[in-house]
C-alpha cells in the first residue's frame, strides 16, 4: 500500500512540474553586450530587469553582457547603470526573438549628465500599444509612458504637446476621432501620475500625415503612433 501511495505522490508531482515548468527548448532569452558609445568597449554595468506589465519576474545582473529567460513569453523592461554613465531603459519583446529564440539587444552607453531635450524635438512612442480601432491604453504602454512622466518630472518647465495619428485607410473622420481619443487617453495617464494638465497639450492628425505611403500592414503599422513634441523647455 506504501508503494502504491508514492507511485501515485511522484506522479502528481510529475503533473505538477509538467504544469508549471515551461519547456526548456521554448525559452526565449534577452542577451546583449554592454558597450561604451564613443569608444565601443564593454563596460561592467548593474543591469535591473522585471517582467511587464507587473513585475512579478524580475532581477539583477552586473557584467558587461546580459542573458536572462523571458518567462511565458511576456516583455520585460531593463534599466542598464554604470558609475560615469547615463542609466539607459529598454522594454523588449519576446515577438522580436529572432530564429535561436533569442531577443538581442546591445546598450550603448554614453558619458556625462543627462541632457535636456531641445524645444522643437520629437520623439515617437514606440512601445505606445493600443487595441486596434480602440483608444484605451494597454498596460504594456506603462513602461515607457512612465519614463515619460519621469522626464517630465527631472525638467519642470517641460510643456509637451501628444500628436496622434492613424494609418490612412477607413474613414477620414473616424481616423480623427480616434487618434484624439488615443492623445487623450495618453494625457489622461500622465496627469493621473502626478503631471499638471497645462504641461501637456494635445493635437490630433489622424491619417493626415503618414510617414509610409506603402500600403503594406508593416508601413500601415508606422503609420499608426503618437508622437511627443517638446513646446517649452
């Protein structure tokens, strides 16, 4: 009876451990070297990773290169730091894995203080992810909208004006609406994490200003973002 009841323990375990492990051959792993800008040698840096959007996986490396799993294929948010440098943060995304299932990204880090941005400059938010034909924010956006509030935060005479856009196909109008709707809903985050509202203005283009006129779904995707422009600094 004895024998029959650890059988039938080791089995359940074997059950379990099939649930909750992932494959190993389906791993995908975020490698990279660490790397000096201007003179292209590895620097030893303190590299912070966490899962997205909780955070609920996350560590710490110090080395000059980096390799972590991407557990259950979620994006992962890394901060890289080395005494001399600017920190520089990165969300990446299992999606970009490439045919060794590994997502590669090498950090260049540059010297001296962090800069403030020029009046006039433009940044495009690239990890801004929305449901398609939808305005609400996806938590995968949180990451670098926060880094946004922190910018916004170390320069406190930042005005920012959010452009909206679409791609060009559908409904003129409808693309309008909707972009307003997804500047908005951008504005909305910012202001809720502490950023006055007379800091941040709006302006929608919907499918008015495409950067691609290729009418392939990647062209389409580029042309679907919000972009930041700095007004007063």
């Amino acid at each position: 009876m004895g024998g029959k009841f650890f059988k039938l323990l080791i089995l359940f375990l074997l059950i379990k451990a099939t649930t909750y492990c992932q494959p190993v051959d389906s791993l995908i792993y975020a490698e990279g070297n660490i790397l000096n800008a201007a003179t292209k040698q590895p620097i030893s840096a303190r590299v912070t990773y966490q899962s997205l959007p909780y955070g609920n996986k996350l560590g710490t490396l110090n080395n000059s290169t980096y390799s972590f799993p991407m557990f259950d294929n979620e994006k992962y948010s890394i901060v890289v730091e080395a005494p001399g440098f600017t920190p520089a943060k990165y969300m990446l995304d299992p999606a970009e894995k490439n045919g060794e299932n590994k997502v590669i990204k090498h950090i260049e880090l540059t010297t001296g203080e962090v800069k403030k941005h020029e009046v006039g400059h433009v940044m495009r938010l690239d990890n801004l992810i929305f449901q398609v034909g939808r305005s609400k924010v996806s938590a995968d956006s949180h990451f670098e909208l926060d880094l946004v509030v922190d910018m916004m935060k170390e320069n406190t005479d930042m005005v920012i004006q959010l452009e909206g856009h679409t791609d060009y196909q559908g409904d003129a109008k409808e693309n309008l609406k909707l972009s307003k709707a997804r500047v908005e809903s951008v504005r909305s985050y910012l202001t809720s994490n502490g950023i006055d509202k007379n800091r941040v203005k709006t302006k929608a283009f919907g499918g008015a200003m495409p950067v691609s006129r290729d009418n392939t779904p990647e062209a389409h995707r580029l042309n679907r973002r919000v972009e930041l422009r700095i007004l007063e600094n």
